[in-house]
C-alpha cells in the first residue's frame, strides 16, 4: 500500500479512536459510537436518509439502532473506518473503547494510529470495495457457479499470509491484544447478520465484503455447528432475491451433498422454508430460481 | 430481539426470526400516521429509524406490494382533499371571470389574483416535493426491492404524477369544468403579457411554475417532448406571442419612423431571450426567437426597407446607427440580407447615376465643339479651349465625386454593416455598375485624366502619406472599370505627354503608380508602360552620350546647336497620339525640311546612333519637339520711343524654329506667304497653320507680322520679321502645340474607341487561338465562355465581337467547323 492511501486510513481509524469532530451517534442498547455524518452518509443510503431529513435523528443526532443486532451494528462501525471488521483485535479494543468516555490523549493516538494500522487487512477490504462496484451476481448455471468460487476461495486465502506476517513485523500490537486468530472460529452466523445489515441500511461495500468473508469461512468450516443456524439466518433475514448469501449456501450443498445427512441441518432445512424449496430444486436438477 | 451469537453453544429457542409475524394492519396505522406528520410539517418528532424499520419489515416480509398501493392511495387522498381545496381556495371570482372574458377587472387586480394563485400552486408543489423526497426516504427499502423488482416507478415518481393527476388535471371549480392546468397557463401568459406592457412582474414565482411543468410529463412514459411544459404551455406561449407581434409590427409600421422600428423590433428580441433565461426556460429562445423574427422582421422586412425613413433615407442622412439596426435585424432572418443588399445597391447605383449625369451635364454646358477641318482637331477659338477646360474640369470632379461616395459608403460598411463581405460584394458591383454604365462611357478616360491632373499639379506641396492616398483612391476606382484596355491606352496618352513635355512633378511619383497598378492589375497591364519609362532613361543617357562624341571631335564650333533627343520605341509608346507613323499608314506624315545647321545636327545623331545599334530605324517627330532660340530684334523705334537693340530667347517648337530660320535667310522688310513655307519647309498644313497662328496672331508672341491682318490663316496670306517686336522678359515661351491633357472631344473619343475596338478584335483573336491550340475541338457556347474568361482582367468582349473573330478565323483556316455535330463546334487547324 502506498504512503497516501497509508495516510488516510490511519486518519480513518483515528477518527473512530478518538471521537473527534464527531457529529452523530449510533446507540445501540448500552453502547455508543461517536461517528460522523460525513463518512457515513456518503456510504450507506440509510444513513444519507437519516442526515438529510428533518427527523428526530438529525435534531437531536443520535440515531438508535437498538433493534438491530448489537454485534452487526458493532462490525457494521467497524467498517466505516477500516473498511474491515472482525480482525483479530476488533472485540478487545472496541470495547475498551467503547467503556471509555474520555478520547485518549492526542499524543497517544498520534503515536498509536500507525502501529494500528494494519497492512495486511486493508488489503482485503479494498478488494471488497472494488468488488462491490459488480452488483451482479445471479449465478444461476451450476458450472459456472463451481468455477467462480473456485476463484473467489484462491482470493480469500490471501489475507492470511499476511496476517500471520504481520504477527511477526508489528509486535507491539501484541501488548494490546490476545492473538485470536479470527478464520479459526467459524462467525459464519456473524457475517450472515452483518450482511443482512448491509443490505438493510443499503452499504454495499459491507455486503459484499460479508458476503466474502462468509463464503470462505463456510468451505473451511463444513463441520461447524454454527452452519445450520447460519443457513437459516442467511434465508430470513434477506429477500428471496437477494442471491448474495443463497447462492454460496446452495453452492456448497451440491458441492457437499453429505451436508443434508446431518440431523441438526435436517431440523433446520425443515424449519426454513426457502432453503428447503431451493434444496429441493437443486436436487431435481432444476435452476434454483425459478 | 435477541439473536444468537456465533460461539453459543445453546441455540435459543426459535422464534419467528427476526421478529413475530408483523401485523401490517397496524404497521401501516403507524407509517400513515407518521405521513400525516411530515406533511403537516411536524417531522422532527418522528424517528426515522422506527418508520425506516416498519416499511422495511413489511417489504422483507413480502408486502411490499401492499405497502406501495397503501401509500399510493394515502397520497391521492392528501392531494385531491387538503392539498386540491386548499388551491381552491385562492381562486378569486375575478381571476376565473377573466379566465372566459375580459372586463369587470383591472389589470393590477388582475396581477394580485394571479400571483396569489401561482404563490399558493408553487408553495403546494414545493411541499408535495419535500414531503414526498423524505417519504421516499423512509421507504427507501421499498423502492430499492420492491419497485425495482417488480419495474414499479419509485414512490416519488409515481407521487409527482398524482400531483400532476390529483391538481393540475382537476377541475377549476365545481362549476368551472377546465382543468387547473389551462387556468396556469392563462394566468402565466397574462402575466407575461402584463411584463411587455410594462408591468412589473414576479419572474421567480413564474419561473418556479415554469419548473413544476418542465418537471411533469403528459404521459406517463416520460418522453422529452410530452414535457407539460412543452404540451400545455410553450405552445400557447408561441401562439399568443405570435399574435401579439403581429398586430405591434402593425401599428409600429405605422406609428413610427424605421430607425424606430429598428430599436423597438431589437428591444423586443433581447426582451424575450431575457425572458426565457428569466421566466421560462431556456430550451423555448430559439422558438420564440423564431416567432419574434418572423413577425416583427421577416415578415416586415421589405415594407421596413422601404419606407420613407428607411433605407434610403438612412444613407442620405448618415444615420449609421439605424443602418447597423437595420442591417442587424435583416441578417437575423436571411444570412444574405437581401433586403438591405437589394437597396443599398438601389441608392449607390442611384447616387453614381446623379453623379454621372452631373459629369455629362457639366462637359454639355459648353457648346459643342464645331468639326474640325483636319486631323489635329484642336481647339480653334477661346470658347472651344475653355469648353474643354470645363470637360476637364468636370472629368476631375466626377472622380472626386465617386471618391467621396466610395468613402460614404465605405463608413456605412464598416460602421454599419459588421464589414460584412457579402454586402462588401454587392456594393463593389453596384459601384462597377454605373461606373461601366452603358450610359457613361468615359470612366477610364477620367480615371487617367484624374491621374494626370494630380501628376501635373495636385501632388505639389503634398507630403507623401498625402500623395500615396490620392494614388490610392486612383487605384480603388480603377478596380472597377470593366474596360482595362480602354484605360490602358489613355493612360499611355496621357503619361506619353507628361514624359515628353516634361509635365510630371515627380518621377518617383509615376514610378509608385506604375507599381500599385502593377499589383493591382498584374505585369502585362505594365509592361509597356514601364517601357516608357525605360526610354526615358536611356534617352537621357543618349543626349549626354552624343553630347561627348561632339565634343570629342574638337571641332570647336560657336554656333553648335545642342541637342537634347528623346528615342521612343514605335511599339511601346502611342504613335498615334504623338503624331508618329502609326503601324499600318507609314509615312503618313511629311518628311520635314530642316534647315542646313539642325539637318547636320540630325544627321550627326543619326550616325552615331546606328553605331550604337545598328539596324534602327529612327523617325523624327518634328511635331513633339521644342527649340530654345536666341533672336536679336534691331534697332527701331518702338511705340514708346525707346530706340535700342533688344535679345530674348524663344522657346518654340521645332516647326516655329524651322519657319523662323526661314526669315534668317530673308533680307529687311520682304516677306514670304505660306503657300512658300509650306513649300520649303514641308511641314504638314494644320501644323503650318497652328504655329503661324501662334507666331504671328497670338498678341504677345508675335514675333510675326502677317499681312492681311486676321485671325484666320489663308494660303495667300504674307509674313513678315517683327522688328519692333516687343516683350517684357527675356525668355520668352511661344505656346504653340496645345498640349495639356484634356477630355477627348465626342470625335477624337470615336477615333479613340475604334481604335480600341480594333485592337480588341486582336486580342480577342489570340485569345480564341490560345483556347482552341490547347483544346483542339470546343462547342461553341464554351469557346464564347472561355474567351471572355480568359479576357476577364482587360475588357468584356461583346458576344457579337468573339462571333465575329471566330469567322475571320475560319475564313484564315485557323479553324474548322465540326460537321454533323448536335451543337456548332470548332476544330483547331494547326
């Protein structure tokens, strides 16, 4: 990454340590973001809605987002300004941040924002960005389909080189955090809710990025618990038009046919109508949408 | 909601996930309400994020269509009861009346009522568009899914057509069945009608409407030109703008001058593209510009011209800016401007013909000159010179007089007309038009005789920026004369007489002349005329030449004649004028008998000139020459008592010294008649008689006694040596040979054009062999085209000419007819 594009993202993540010049809060139960307008409305539709009228939330600027999910609302933050979320010190450090009501002091922030900043995830997340730009993505012909995750899981493998060097190069971010290496859990239902948020608050660099993540944490975690719950999450709480996350999920059910053998999966198929009806056309050999 | 986190082990128990089945009934009860908020304008109590949540709750569980429909119908609702009668309500019986039929009002009541109608449709369609943007805002989810799968237009678009349905297409009134839509469009075009009468009005209020309108369609396809703007309103806006200019190009026509008309007609045309960037839109200037144009200028242009103030009248009083007006307007509906075009080249035509017969009427007012006996055709009385001197006169002022109008209408191109090239065109032809006129036949002579006058008098004392403008103009008006030729052979004329008589005032002068027409006119025009000029030199160099190879003999004689000779080539200078040997008649002239002393002299030069170029035959012209001679008048008594001797010299022409030396020979008192001059001396008759006149008649030169005493010469008559002659001055000019340049008289002006005439018949001649040599077979409407384009830059041949010389070519085998031929064509013969 170049020193400029460096530049601004370490002033992004400043801006979420610190609080500063910010214009608008996100309360979401006990927690509050100090955010601002600016980078928030220029992504997301919800918010540019929020801002521009004359509501309660841009009177008082504090939008309550204490009906969404805690966790979606916490990473759906997150990425505004690291264009990323769930990397291995997120939890820790948001909530430190978070308890705190004082920003931290100027000279500390100064020195922290390079170390913090982190070489490895952006990397990701600006593919994402880029990516998101392709909103098309019905992928109706099974063969193609199979090709096109191939490649999407060669390009999700990438960050985590990277983020194993980055271990060894930043060591001091070891004092601030417990090593959790973030692709060993599965958060498959995570980053099934975070992209329903995405969509829902229409921030589509977010959606695409979820739906990434989530494509390749479920080929490396077939035997999660989480995949059922997950799958179901996926099916409610979109619109049977939006294929981002059914497409994956159908995907790997012809690509691991075992899957539906599993009773927790059955339960689940059974209780989730719109994944049983795509299951069973996929398993009569017909397009899944109709 | 509590959802699972990702690490639980315990699944919750399953819930409808992510929320129960929602009640739409009573979602919906809480979205209208919160509509009916925003648009009372009781926004800022509402969260945004709990209707953001409800719309987007509904559209997730699949009733996006039933949401979509509800608000459609709770907005058709708000329009057609709130919004509709509250409209309705500033709908003041006077602005309704008047909608039908005038009267009753006054135009200021009339004003009020309109704006109050426009305040209150503007303020309803400005609330209806915040509303509805924080509306669609809120169900932003729904237009994102719901419209954009189902290819349903957003809520907004589909609310802006119910206000176009639910207010603009709804009745008046209960009683008044015409649309809202109508009554705008008349309030607009009234008021607008209010601006040009000289009202006041408020263009941002109009221009909001105007917006409202651009921003609806007639249809709901939304095509660019079912704009209701351009449906319901622009075209109205076109039809009364159109009767309204009609009836003011009316009454304009015929309350005021045409230079007012001009101003009024522009005012009006910047008035309405102000208004268009003011008031209406932009997109409609071309369209009205259209209609102004064709009422107030198109359609009036001609009558406009016309008038008694019009054109014509404009030039005569120098009214440029009414000219600039004029032409402005004109070149805004016809690029040729043919209008202005058509009379500008009326009135030059007009004043150059007045100009013309001012010049012909000056040279008539002398009687005409009586025919005379010989050839010379020189003035023989007082009255006859002075005639000629007025022609003269009035050749130079004709000149002048085109200048000055050339230079008028020059300021009226220039100022007026932009420079505009294509009238610049136009005025060059109407100029070369009265200046060929069939009419008036004498330009080229009085271009050269304008020349003359300058080269002889009119540049002494003038400073070179001076002299090169007068050259100038000589050149500007010889642009347009048609017949170069014709000019040609006067300038030669005339510059032969200023060269030889030594008239010229300066040298350089003529030498800038030479070269301006050479750039104007091209090398060949010039070519002969530099010649001249070249003799000139190396006659120079020949005279002081000579005068060493006499000196150079050593015979040292006291009462050597000195001789200063000028050696015309034949071709180059106009024999005709000087009184040479023409081409074809050789010898026409007598050889002159000189007397033994200037007959050595001659033969002198003779010899040593075939020494320098050998095979040259020199003629002498007698008739050009001047001699200065010493004469010693004797000793007798004179009228006043004196008794002395008395020397002057005499500056005479070479005939008066030839017949002079006559009376050298003779003892006292006898005296010789002139049939024995005319004997010994063989000088032509008219020449005789002319230097006799001038020896022996004019009063202060006669050297001459002439015995009967009168004016007119007879064969018989008797001269004698004046011995009581007597002068004032010691030098002494006997002006003989009248030699200033003048207007030809109607005779010498026949000879002159025959001879032109028939030195065209040559050109044209080669002209058609230089065609046919290259071409070898032509038709014959070509070879007639041809010829007279390749002639273009000296003369127009007449058609009749070209036939006529394509005859004597064939008779001369030059060419062949082409037998069997569809057109008559020709063969070249080689």
């Amino acid at each position: 990454m170049d020193a400029p594009t460096m530049e601004l993202m370490s002033a992004l993540a400043s801006m979420f340590e610190t609080g500063k010049y910010s214009d608008l809060t996100i309360v979401c139960g006990t927690k509050r973001y100090p955010v601002h307008r600016a980078l928030l409305a220029s992504r997301s539709t919800f918010f540019d809605g929020a801002c521009r009228n004359p509501f309660r939330e841009s009177e008082t600027g504090v939008i309550d987002l204490t009906e969404d999910d805690p966790e979606a609302v916490e990473h759906m933050v997150h990425y505004f300004y690291h264009l990323d979320y769930l990397n291995k010190t997120l939890s820790r450090r948001s909530s430190q941040r978070s308890s705190r009501q004082t920003p931290r002091s100027p000279r500390f922030a100064s020195r922290r924002a390079p170390k913090k900043f982190n070489l490895a995830l952006v990397e990701d997340p600006l593919l994402a960005t880029a990516s998101a730009v392709d909103t098309s993505m019905p992928l109706t012909p099974p063969t193609e389909q199979e090709n096109q995750f191939d490649n999407l899981n060669a390009s999700t493998k990438l960050p985590d080189s990277p983020m194993a060097d980055q271990l060894d190069e930043n060591p001091f971010d070891c004092m601030t955090t417990e090593p959790e290496a973030d692709t060993e859990k599965p958060h498959l239902i995570t980053h099934a809710k975070v992209y329903a948020i995405a969509e829902k608050y229409g921030i589509s660099g977010l959606k695409t990025l979820a739906r990434k993540k989530f494509a390749h944490q479920i080929e490396a975690h077939l035997g999660s618990e989480e995949l059922p719950e997950a799958c179901q999450e996926a099916y409610e709480s979109t619109v049977d038009t939006d294929r981002g996350l059914r497409d994956v999920i159908i995907q790997t059910f012809r690509s691991h046919p075992d899957l539906s053998l599993r009773k927790d999966m059955e339960m689940t198929v059974k209780e989730t109508p719109g994944l049983a009806f795509e299951l069973f056309r996929m398993a009569s050999g017909l397009p899944v949408t109709s | 909601m509590i959802a699972g986190r990702g690490r639980q082990r315990i699944r919750p128990p399953r819930r409808g996930l992510h929320g129960d089945e929602i009640d739409f009934e009573s979602t919906w009860d809480i979205i209208q309400a919160a509509f009916r908020e925003i648009h009372t304008k009781n926004a800022s109590r509402l969260s945004y994020e709990e209707l953001y949540r409800h719309a987007y709750r509904i559209v997730l569980k699949k009733k996006g269509e039933d949401l979509y429909k509800k608000v459609k119908e709770f907005e058709k609702q708000w329009l057609s009861g709130e919004v509709r009668s509250s409209i309705q309500l500033l709908l003041s019986p006077n602005l309704l009346a008047d909608a039908q039929s005038v009267g009753g009002t006054t135009a200021n009541e009339r004003r009020v009522a309109g704006e109050k109608f426009l305040k209150g449709l503007k303020q309803a369609w400005g609330d209806h568009q915040v509303c509805m943007s924080m509306l669609a805002d809120v169900l932003m989810y729904m237009d994102r899914v719901y419209c954009q799968d189902h290819r349903v237009p957003s809520i907004y678009t589909t609310a802006m057509v119910l206000f176009r349905d639910e207010i603009l297409h709804s009745r008046t009134s209960a009683k008044d069945s015409r649309p809202l839509l109508d009554l705008l469009s008349h309030v607009i075009l009234e008021q607008i009608q209010m601006e040009r009468d000289g009202d006041v009005i408020d263009k941002h209020l109009i221009k909001s409407c105007v917006h409202m309108l651009d921003g609806l369609h007639a249809d709901d396809l939304e095509s660019e030109n079912q704009r209701l703007y351009n449906v319901s309103f622009e075209q109205d806006y076109l039809n009364t703008s159109r009767v309204f200019y009609r009836g003011e190009a009316e009454s304009m026509l015929r309350e005021s001058d045409a230079g007012e008309y001009c101003r009024r007609a522009r005012k009006r045309i910047h008035e309405e593209e102000d208004r268009c960037r003011a008031t209406l839109l932009e997109s409609t200037t071309p369209k009205i510009q259209k209609v102004v144009e064709e009422e107030l200028i198109q359609n009036r242009i001609k009558e406009l011209v016309e008038m008694e103030s019009g054109v014509r009248f404009m030039i005569d009083n120098d009214r440029l800016d009414e000219l600039n007006l004029i032409y402005d307007l004109n070149a805004r509906v016809d690029t040729k401007k043919s209008e202005v075009t058509r009379a500008i080249q009326k009135r030059i035509v007009e004043l150059g013909t007045e100009v013309n017969n001012d010049a012909i009427a000056a040279s008539q007012a002398a009687p005409p000159p009586a025919p005379a006996a010989d050839g010379g055709d020189k003035p023989k009385g007082q009255a006859q010179e002075k005639s000629l001197n007025l022609q003269t006169a009035a050749a130079i002022k004709w000149v002048e007089d085109v200048l000055v109008l050339k230079d008028k209408f020059d300021k009226v191109w220039r100022d007026s007309f932009q420079s505009d090239n294509l009238l610049q065109t136009a005025m060059t032809r109407s100029f070369a038009d009265f200046i060929n006129s069939a009419t008036f036949p004498r330009s080229s002579e009085y271009i050269s005789l304008f020349i003359d006058e300058n080269m002889k008098k009119g540049i002494k004392g003038k400073t070179e920026t001076e002299i090169d403008i007068m050259l100038e103009k000589a050149i500007i008006l010889l642009r347009y004369v048609q017949d170069k030729d014709l000019f040609e052979r006067y300038y030669k004329k005339h510059l032969c007489r200023r060269l030889l008589m030594n008239k010229s005032i300066s040298n350089e002068v003529e030498k800038q002349m030479i070269s301006k027409m050479k750039m104007e006119l091209g090398n060949n025009f010039t070519m002969k005329l530099e010649a001249m000029f070249k003799d000139m030199t190396v006659s120079e160099e020949l005279t002081s030449g000579f005068k060493k190879h006499v000196e150079g003999l050593g015979d040292r004689d006291p009462h050597r004649i000195e001789l200063a000779i000028n050696v015309l080539t034949s071709m180059t200078w106009p024999m005709d004028t000087i009184g040479g040997p023409g081409d074809n008649d050789e010898d026409r002239r007598p050889k002159c008998n000189f007397p033994p002393a200037v007959e050595k002299i001659k033969r002198g030069f003779e010899k040593y000139y075939s020494e320098k170029h050998s095979g040259r035959q020199l003629t002498w012209l007698p008739n050009m020459g001047t001699a200065d001679v010493k004469a010693v008048f004797p000793r007798v008594l004179q009228k006043d008592g004196s008794f002395k001797e008395r020397r002057h010299e005499l500056n005479v022409s070479t005939y008066a010294m030839v017949i002079l030396l006559l009376f050298n020979e003779l003892p006292a008192g006898q005296h010789i008649t002139f049939e024995e001059i005319q004997a010994q001396t063989n000088i032509p008759h008219s020449d005789l008689v002319r230097n006799l006149q001038s020896l022996a008649v004019a009063p202060k030169t006669r050297i001459l006694v002439k015995e009967p005493m009168s004016k007119e010469i007879r064969p018989t008559d008797m001269f004698f040596f004046n011995e009581g002659f007597r002068a004032g001055f010691i030098r002494i000019k006997v002006g003989v040979v009248s030699s200033g340049n003048k207007v030809e008289s109607d005779r010498e002006r026949r000879e002159t054009e025959k001879k032109n005439d028939d030195s065209r018949s040559h050109v044209v001649e080669a002209a058609i062999v230089r065609i046919m040599k290259q071409r070898k077979e032509l038709g014959h409407q070509h070879l007639v085209s041809e010829t007279i384009s390749q002639l273009n830059g000296k003369f127009k041949p007449e058609v009749s000419l070209i036939k006529k010389r394509i005859e004597k070519l064939i008779e001369r085998e030059y060419l062949e007819r082409v037998e069997g031929g569809e057109i008559s064509s020709y063969r070249y013969l080689a």
